[in-house]
C-alpha cells in the first residue's frame, strides 16, 4: 500500500497515471482526441516527466554537496 502512496505523492507518478487514464479513455471511446491529438499530449506528459526527474537529480546533488 505504501507503494501507491507513494507513487501519487509524486509530481511523476501522478504525470503517468494522468497519462495512462488518457489513453484508456480515449481506447475505450470516452473521448473523440484524434491520434495527433493524443500524441501530443503524450508528449507534453513525457516532457514534464523528464524534466521533473532532471530537476530531482540537480536537488540530490545539491544535498550531496551540501554534506
């Protein structure tokens, strides 16, 4: 359980999931997104996934430096 705790108490982990109910959504016809669309999107996901793991590296590193 604290697994899942976890993972919605990340900025990345929430990222994801949001990600994953999209395309189920969209797989399953709850919304009319045409592929670019969804790509897109997916896209903007992914982006903001790398660059919240980018800036959590340049947070360990301050701490590494600071002991």
């Amino acid at each position: 359980m604290s697994v899942l705790k976890d993972l919605f108490a990340s900025k990345k982990g929430v990222s994801a999931m949001a990600a994953i109910l999209v395309v189920i959504a969209n797989s399953a016809g709850l919304t009319a997104l045409s592929e670019s669309t969804l790509m897109m999107i997916l896209g903007v996901i992914g982006t903001f996934i790398v660059g919240q793991g980018l800036a959590d590296l340049g947070k360990e590193k301050a701490k590494i430096e600071v002991e």
